[in-house]
C-alpha cells in the first residue's frame, strides 16, 4: 500500500506537520510506503485554481508511480 501526505500549513514546522510525521512513522513500521508532501512545494497561483495537472503536481504522480 502507498500513502501521499500533504502536509498544508504555512508554517514550517509546524503541529500539523509533526502529526504527519508521526503517522508517517507508524504506517512504515507497518510496512506502508508513505510519501510526503508539502503545500510548499507548489505554486500557490496552481493550487488556488486547482491546476492539477502543472508541473509539480505531474512530479508527484510521477514520482509515486515510480515507487511501485
């Protein structure tokens, strides 16, 4: 099984991240591929108008169809 977390706070770190981690952690220790995100790593123009199919969102599914 594979997850992708998005991690959406402004802030970095932040309590929302760490929260990810730690599940991340525990998905892992469960043998779950776990592959994380953060909303700063894409453009904020792309996101407000749900271009899902930019540059950096193309990454992600590549990236994640990679690790199969």
């Amino acid at each position: 099984m594979r997850v992708i977390t998005l991690a959406g706070s402004p802030c970095f770190p932040s309590r929302s991240t760490s929260l990810l981690i730690l599940c991340q952690r525990a998905l892992e220790a469960r043998g779950v591929e776990v592959i994380p995100w953060n909303i700063q790593n894409f453009q904020p123009d792309d996101l407000i108008n749900a271009r899902f199919r930019c540059a950096r969102a193309a990454g992600v599914a590549r990236r994640s169809a990679s690790r199969r």
